[in-house]
C-alpha cells in the first residue's frame, strides 16, 4: 500500500487542480461572466468620466475668474430654496413606493 499512497495523492491533486482550473474563480468556463462584468465596468467608467467631465466644467465655471452669473444664480436657487417671483415652481414630493403582501394573490 506504501508505494501507491504517493501516486494516488499525486493523482488527487491533478484531478482537484484540473477541476479548478475549468471552474474556478478564474476558470477556463468562466470566460462569458468575466467578460459581461468587464462590459459592465467599462459603461460604468464611461458614465462616471462623463460625469467628472461636467463636474469640472460646472466648478470651473464656479471660480472667481471664470464666474458664469447664470449658474451661480442656479446653484443658490438649488441650494437655498428660493425661486425668482417670476418662476412657476412646480412641487414634487417623493412618495414612497407601494409595498405589496406576499400573502395576497393576484
């Protein structure tokens, strides 16, 4: 029994590393999710670019030497809460969403 506890151990670790090494974390079967989770990193890098891309337009605007009178205007709007008399202000409040039984059948 000694000489074939070496091999079959051998043999185990070959058998579990294959395994692993089609479906693991990072296994060769695994190829499709890890390219829709890069897809879906990549539309959100796009997005949050984009949206720094605006931020530093807006604070651009914002400083002393490039000062935009209509988006400072609008920043104290948003921010104070008021509103020009000439303005229709129209409310929104948000409502909360409908929370459904799970008892009931429809």
């Amino acid at each position: 029994m000694k000489p074939y506890l070496p091999s079959a151990f051998l043999m185990l670790m070959v058998l579990y590393l294959g395994v692993q090494a089609l479906t693991g974390e990072r296994g060769l079967l695994r190829g499709g999710e890890r390219a829709a989770l890069l897809a879906q990193r990549e539309h959100q890098l796009a997005e949050l670019t984009e949206r720094r891309a605006d931020m530093e337009v807006r604070a651009r605007f914002l400083r002393t030497e490039h000062l935009s009178r209509d988006l400072l205007e609008e920043r104290a709007r948003v921010v104070l809460g008021f509103a020009d008399p000439r303005d229709y202000v129209i409310r929104v409040s948000d409502l909360p969403a409908p929370t459904q039984n799970p008892r009931t059948v429809s």
